[in-house]
C-alpha cells in the first residue's frame, strides 16, 4: 500500500509545474485546482504497490482526463516550456492586482502545493477562514485576467513581487514555514535562473 505521507511529498514537489502547465492548456484556476485535488485522492487509491516512476505525468494525465472538452486559452504567442510554465504561474499568483494576504494564499495553493488545511496551520488562521479567503483570492486574480503575459518591461518588478511572497511565507508563523520556504525558494530559482533573494 503507498505511503501516504510520501506520496503528498512527491505531489508537492511535482505540483507546480504541473499545476503551470494544466492552467496554461486550461485557463481556468479553480478548474487546475480542482483536478488536482482529484488527482491526489485517485493517486492514493491507484498507487498501491508504490509511486510511479513519473509522477508529473500521472498527475497531469489524470487531471486533464477530468476535464474532457475545455479548451486552452493559451495564447500562441507564448511559448510552452516548463520554465515558461513555472515563471507565469509566480508572476500571476502575485500580481500586483492582489493583496499581500492573497499573494501568500495562492502561491501557498498553486506554487507550493499546500491544502487548505496546511495553509491555516502555515498561518494559523481556521481553515474555514482560510477557505474563504483564497476563495476570494481566486476571485480577485480571475477579475484581474487570470494568466496573462508579463510586459518585458515589468518582468523585474513582478519577480520582486514573487521574491516579497516568498519571503512572507518564510515568516508566517507556523511550524512548517521554513520548509515550505526552502520548497519556494528552490522553485523561484528554477523559475528565474537566480537564488531568491
């Protein structure tokens, strides 16, 4: 039978970029969190002689297979590589559109993988109150255009805004902030070719 703390650690490490990719082909943020979620419980009842070899893809198949008939709104424009992927799934998830508040709940969610429930213990804020809140973040980025292109031009400042989040999450006050930090850390320097400052 797999184990389940492990099989949420390999989901957390291969969450964002998987998450990155499904938003870029989908569209739609509540949509890639939602098959996601699925795709987590379908893995614990799927996994049971182990995790496979290739997680991400598993993740990626199963999720989309949830979501049969939506239709990208990538634009062509942009290219699809997993950096690409990874870069516009930071940027969006601090747009400069949001709160602080909302910066740190959906780069919790959609960047670090976190559940609900790990996020109000990062927090320690109920998790009723966290489920509420990224609601409303979700809201808030979904009014503000979702995933859109960044200008060249502002490509500093938007990294500086995902660095400030990183950095947030990294003083939040529960237990498992310095970890999740390190997991962020490690994405931004994927993301950008430099260490998070």
């Amino acid at each position: 039978m797999v184990d389940e703390a492990a099989a949420l650690r390999r989901f957390r490490e291969e969450h964002a970029g998987v998450f990155a990719m499904l938003w870029r082909r989908l569209g739609e943020f509540d949509l890639v969190d939602v098959s996601l979620a699925d795709a987590y419980l379908a893995a614990i009842a799927a996994w049971p002689d182990g995790i496979p070899a290739n997680p991400a893809t598993w993740m990626a198949t199963v999720a989309l297979s949830a979501t049969t008939g939506v239709v990208s709104r990538r634009s062509d424009a942009e290219p699809a590589t997993p950096l690409n992927d990874l870069r516009g799934l930071m940027w969006a998830c601090t747009n400069p559109g949001l709160t602080d508040e909302q910066r740190v709940l959906l780069t919790a969610r959609a960047v670090a993988g976190l559940m609900p429930s790990e996020i109000a213990a990062l927090l320690r804020i109920p998790e009723a109150e966290i489920k509420k809140r990224l609601d409303g973040a979700k809201t808030g980025l979904r009014k503000l255009g979702g995933r859109t292109a960044v200008a060249a031009e502002a490509e500093a400042e938007r990294t500086a805004l995902v660095a400030a989040t990183v950095a947030a999450i990294k003083a939040a006050p529960g237990d498992e902030a310095a970890a999740v930090g390190a997991l962020l850390d490690d994405r931004f320097a994927r993301a950008f070719a430099t260490p998070a400052p």
